[in-house]
C-alpha cells in the first residue's frame, strides 16, 4: 500500500499509515488519521502531539532557548537573554553553557580565542 502522508520518512505497508515522520515533522494522531506537521513554533527543537490531540505542543527548544510554560499544552521558546548563551534553563538571564568557541567567565561569557567579552 502507497504512503499518502506528506512529511512521511517510513509508512507501515499494510496500513499505508505513517510510522515515522522526517526531520522536522511529528506525529499527530486525529481519530484514525495519522499525519506528519510541521512544528512551528519559534525556538522549538522537538514537538510532540498536545493532550487533546489536535496540535502539536513543543518539549524541546534549540540551544539559546529557555522553554516556558512547560507541561502544558501551549509552551513557548524564549530566547535567552546573555548573548552565546547556549543553556538558559536556571533562567533567562543566567547562563550554564555557552555556545561553541565561548567560555564563562565570572559570570559573563568570553570568547576563547580572543579573549573578548
């Protein structure tokens, strides 16, 4: 049986329904329908489908991103607010790791090459 769902990386043969969505794609599960979205919300690296089943729910942002309102059905990215920060999770304004080629520095971030703050 030929896949139909657009976004479909895998589709199980007998059913024709979708098993694996490619990158960038989730599962959502509508009744018997199965299909792949897109996830869009901004910052987010991994969506998953909402409680109600009718949308997709982020529960990962990307690096530099601090994840609001999680556990429930409409989180949202923020992005951090310390510049090559890449893991805000203590919070908006603090920094736990940088981003590649910085270092913390008395609680600022600075670059390892340069030696720039």
């Amino acid at each position: 049986m030929k896949c139909l769902v657009g976004g479909c990386l895998k589709c199980d043969n007998s059913t024709g329904k979708c098993a694996t969505c490619n990158t960038g794609f989730f599962l959502l599960t509508n009744g018997n329908n199965v299909e792949c979205r897109a996830c869009n919300v901004a910052g987010c690296d991994q969506c998953a489908e909402n409680s109600t089943k009718t949308g997709l729910k982020c529960i990962k942002c990307k690096a530099g991103y601090l994840i609001r309102n999680a556990g429930t059905d409409n989180p949202t990215c923020e992005s951090c607010n310390v510049q090559n920060c890449a893991d805000c999770s203590a919070g908006i304004d603090s920094c736990a790791k940088c981003t590649e080629r910085f270092v913390l520095w008395d609680e600022a971030i600075k670059n390892e090459a340069s030696g720039a703050l």
